[in-house]
C-alpha cells in the first residue's frame, strides 16, 4: 500500500498502530497481559473466520460464535432497522453502518501495513459475538433467543473454542 493512502486512511481514522513512546506505563502493560492467542482469534475473525467460542470473565461464562467488529455493528445496524420503524433508527443504523466499514478499512490496511520500528501492533482491544448467551449459575441468559455482545478483550480471565450446549 502507498503511504499516500496510509495518510488518508490516518486522516479520516485512528492510526493503524501506536507510536512506543505514546504508550503510557498502563497501557503498555495491558498490550503484554492480554492473551495474544485470543487476540489471534479475533483477528481471523476480521478475515471471515466465525467459529464457537467460550469465554470466561470475572467468573460469567459468555458463549456464543466469534464475528469481526464489522459484522458486529452490520448486525446492531440491522437490529436499530427493526425496531418501531422509528426515523432516528435508520439514522443509527446508517452511521454504525459507516463505523462497520471504517473499521474493516482498518483492518484490511493493517494486514497489508508492517508497524515501523517506533511503532507497536497492540492488536484488537474488542471482542464480538453473535448468538452470545450467559451462563451463570447453571441458568443461561436468555433462556429464549441471544444477544449480540462485545466487551474487552482484556477482561477476558480465559476461553476455550467452542460454544457451550444452550439446550
């Protein structure tokens, strides 16, 4: 990729990585803890890759299946569409829409774009799943239906592949 279009996508988006030395001592120390085979996960899902997955978080199990933060916010686009017929909700729809795509973009440039040396991939810092259910206390949450869910990769304590039974 031109460094001209790595200048526009920065000029319209956040960097596609973090100068070292704009870190500060915290979130330096949060891009080593989090678990990079999760991080992993989740960047093969920003290549179409959805599989099952288990995550446990602050001793809550959330299940479901791992998708891209684009196809996370397509889907919350479509929800906002159906509900009430509201105007407002085709404007919240259309403007997640735009952050669907801008994030892709990112996406797709850091696949083609090496950090330079005073640079740092800190990698994904959320994950998505659709189909998503809580599993707590032996009752999973809904009982009827599923929720889409993001949260934050480093509150993830552990995960496995693979979605829990919800029947």
């Amino acid at each position: 990729m031109s460094e001209d279009n790595k200048s526009q996508h920065e000029a319209t988006n956040p960097p596609l990585y973090v100068k070292r030395n704009e870190l500060d001592f915290n979130e330096l120390h949060e891009a080593r803890t989090v678990d990079a085979d999760l991080q992993m996960q989740v960047k093969l899902s920003h290549i179409g890759i959805e599989r099952g997955i288990t995550l446990l978080i602050g001793g809550t199990l959330v299940t479901g299946t791992l998708i891209s933060a684009s196809r996370y916010f397509e889907m919350t686009a479509i929800d906002y569409e159906r509900k009430d017929g509201e105007p407002e909700n085709n404007i919240f729809a259309n403007t997640i829409r735009d952050r669907a795509k801008r994030i892709q973009k990112t996406f797709e440039l850091q696949s083609e774009v090496e950090p330079a040396d005073d640079e740092v991939d800190v990698g994904p810092s959320y994950i998505h799943l659709k189909n998503a259910h809580y599993v707590t206390g032996g009752n999973i949450i809904p009982a009827n239906g599923s929720v889409l869910w993001r949260g934050k990769i480093s509150s993830v304590d552990g995960f496995h592949i693979g979605r829990l039974s919800t029947s």
